[in-house]
C-alpha cells in the first residue's frame, strides 16, 4: 500500500513523556512552588511554558489544587514555580502510608516540540518528532 506525503495511516501505541511526577510539597506562596520527587533525567523532560494538570486526593489538603491546569514558569532542581498565588490555599501535607493514591503533576494539553539537540529538552513524544 502506498501513503502519499508520508501520511500517518495508523499510530501505532506511544508511552507519553515526560511522565507524571509525585507531589512532596507544595508552598503556600506567591509565585507557587511545588517540590517534586523526580531524577535529574525525569527534570530534563519538562521545560518552563509547558502546560501541567494537578491530581491532588482530599487526605494531601490543598484541595484548591486539585484538578488545576498551570503552565510552568520556571524549573530549579526538582523545583517547579507556577504564577498562581498560593497563599490562600489550604496547606499541603503528605498523609499518612496506605492512604490513597499520590498527589501527582502531568503534562497537559498537545504543546510539543521538536527534539533539541542543544537543550536535549523533549517536553513530548510525538510520531516523528515534529508534533501533532
């Protein structure tokens, strides 16, 4: 079978990247800055501009987070800053083992870029990597 232009006729099954990032604390602060568990390679995947959604369970508090699609606007370490005003929000706290699930950080949205050699910043996987 023949594809003109090299159209996609099926996608084959993808793992998404940079993948969904646990929660360790988050400050009640302005800009908001949220700690994250996460290896240097892990870091690496997410870039300031890029968009992520929070899931945080009632047990972690901060429940004004919950559901919340921000863009990044900076990244230190395993340190992520977000220009939302915090200080009003309930505070964050890490329950108790056996709880419920994670407060975690995802990507949202589809803004993906293309692979830099220079920065080696992928902030998605896409099919051939020039985005969808």
């Amino acid at each position: 079978m023949t594809v003109p232009n090299d159209a996609n006729y099926r996608l084959p099954p993808v793992i998404a990247i940079p993948s969904a990032l646990e929660i360790m604390a988050v400050a009640q602060s302005n800009p908001m800055v949220v700690t994250v568990s996460a290896n240097s390679d892990q870091m690496n995947t997410y870039i300031a501009g890029q968009a992520v959604k929070f899931n945080v369970p009632v047990t972690y508090g901060m429940i004004q987070l919950n559901q919340m699609t921000l863009p990044i606007i900076g990244i230190s370490g395993n340190t992520m800053t977000f220009a939302v005003n915090s200080t009003v929000f309930d505070a964050f706290v890490i329950p108790a083992n056996g709880t419920q699930q994670p407060a975690t950080l995802a990507p949202s949205g589809s803004r993906n870029l293309q692979y830099n050699n220079s920065t080696r910043q992928v902030p998605f996987q896409s099919l051939n990597n020039i985005g969808n």
